[in-house]
C-alpha cells in the first residue's frame, strides 16, 4: 500500500495544487473574478499546505523519531539491572 500513499502524494502536492493555483491565476485576470471559483482552488491547495505546514512546526527531525518508541534512560536499565542480579530484599 505504500505506492497508493505515494499517488495520494503525488495527486495532492501536484495535480490539486497545481489546479488550484491555475484557478487563482485565471480569475487574477479577470475583470470580475468569480468567488466560488477561488473558494474551490483554495480547497485544492488546502491538503497540501497542511501538510506543508504540519511538516514545518512539526521539525525536520521529529518525524523519523516519532515512529520508535523513546530509549530508556541509560540510568534507569542500570539500576534495573543492577537490583535484578542480586539477592537483597528490597
């Protein structure tokens, strides 16, 4: 299913934008631009803004580190370790 993200991509970042700001520029134009028309392309380019912008506040980095879970401390899997060997009581 990988390939149907990556047309889902490809549709949003490309076509709907690329529709919308076709609209935007024809109705520039224009004398008296049509409101409707510029509410559609501004539907069109919605999607791939959003996803612009969640990139963005979101970090450069943080999307690759949000899909593993966090390390444990190094501290905290010493102390585990270290009371598990022993047999002291508590």
């Amino acid at each position: 299913m990988k390939w149907l993200s990556i047309l889902w991509q490809l549709v949003r970042d490309v076509m709907l934008t690329g529709y919308g700001m076709w609209v935007i520029w024809s109705q520039v134009q224009r004398p008296d631009p049509n409101g409707a028309l510029l509410a559609v392309a501004l539907v069109c380019i919605a999607p791939a803004a959003r996803s612009a912008v969640t990139t963005v506040l979101s970090g450069a980095g943080s999307s690759s580190e949000s899909s593993h879970p966090p390390a444990e401390p190094p501290s905290a899997s010493l102390h585990a370790s270290s009371s598990e060997g022993t047999d002291e009581p508590g």
